[in-house]
C-alpha cells in the first residue's frame, strides 16, 4: 500500500502515515455509529485518534471528504453480494437456497455497515452524487445479476415472458435495501428477527421463479 496513499497536498504517505489515516477513519467510523452525523467534527475524531486536527487536514479536506473513504471501502466489499446471484441456479431447492443466502447477505451486510450505509443514504437522499453512486455501485451488480437469472428463466419458458426482467430485479433489490435498512424498526410491529429472514426469502424467490420456494 506504501506509495499509494498520498496526503491532502499530493505527498506520498510513508507507513506511520498510513496508519494514523487509517486510525482516523477507524475513530470516525465508531463515532458514526453513536453519533449524528452532522454532530461530528474534526477537532472530536482528532481527539478520539490521539493526535490533532492539523494531522487530519494532512489526510483530508473535511470530516465529509473521510466519510466517503470509508463508504468507498465498503463499496468495494459490498460487490461480494454480487457472488451471492451469479451463476446461481433457480430451480428447485437450489432456487430456495438461492433465496435464503442473498436475503441473509444483505440482512447482514447492512447490520454490519448500519452507521456509514445511513450517511451513504443520507447523502443520496440530499442529492449528493457522490453518496449516490456509491449507493448503486452497491445495488447495480446485484440488479444485473438478477435480471441476468430472469431473462435465462424466460428463454426456457419459465417465466411470463411479458415481464420485464430489470424492473423486477430492480424492485427487489430496493425491496431488500429498504428492509435491511429497517431492521430495528420491524420490532416495534412485532416482527422478530428470525421471521424476517424468510419472508423476505420468500418474496424474492416468488419475484425471480414466480413460484414458491421448494422445501
């Protein structure tokens, strides 16, 4: 990684650079996840990091510009989701095993980045570009995925060939954000946490096969 990391005004970051960058956004990702967003400032992440604000303007513009490296960084892992969709086979048990490992995968890649995926929806929501195409760099891969699956059930005569496969895929893919999104707030309907996995399973299978899972 040495050589790649470069500071605010282009200098190349050595290894003790290097990791008291990553120190930083490590002390801005824990305060995400009990703080407002707009509550954080620099002068608190340079605290929290053991050193000071002049060194966090060394790495980055603004606590905004740290942000989006970390949802950069979570972008990227969130591309695995892809591999949750592609090449999988939709008929039969394979179909529900299918189903239950993409709804799992997002259920938990949302509970693992909760704090940086508000702000990235935040941002979005605001108009911001920047968030937004991190958002559906997220979701893209998986939409194609699925509509990929789709179009390959309609040329075997599987599917309702009036159906237009991106539309589905694309609402099922928001159907999943959304809920992962939500998780919390299905308690307080009295919706435990083990029934949401496999009504959302549910729903994607039908979405993809138009039939119920196989048991």
């Amino acid at each position: 990684m040495t050589g790649q990391v470069r500071t605010v005004d282009g200098r190349v970051a050595g290894r003790r650079g290097q990791a008291t960058r990553q120190k930083l956004l490590d002390c801005l990702g824990e305060m995400l996840s009990t703080s407002p967003y707009r509550d954080v400032k620099v002068i608190d992440v340079a605290r929290k990091a053991g050193t000071s604000p002049a060194t966090f303007y060394q790495y980055f513009p603004d606590v905004e510009g740290a942000v989006l490296e970390i949802a950069e960084e979570m972008a990227k892992e969130g591309a695995s989701l892809t591999d949750l969709v592609a090449g999988r086979t939709w008929a039969g048990k394979s179909g529900t095993t299918a189903a239950d490992e993409l709804v799992d995968g997002f259920l938990s890649f949302w509970r693992k980045h909760d704090a940086i995926l508000r702000v990235v929806d935040l941002g979005a929501a605001e108009g911001d570009k920047r968030f937004y195409k991190i958002r559906m760099k997220i979701l893209t891969a998986v939409t194609n995925s699925l509509t990929d699956a789709i179009k390959e059930l309609q040329t075997k005569g599987r599917y309702d060939k009036d159906v237009q496969p991106a539309a589905v895929a694309g609402s099922l893919v928001a159907m999943l954000a959304a809920v992962s999104a939500h998780q919390k707030g299905f308690q307080s309907w009295g919706v435990k946490q083990a029934d949401l996995k496999p009504s959302l399973a549910l729903l994607v299978h039908l979405g993809i096969t138009g039939r119920k899972p196989t048991k």
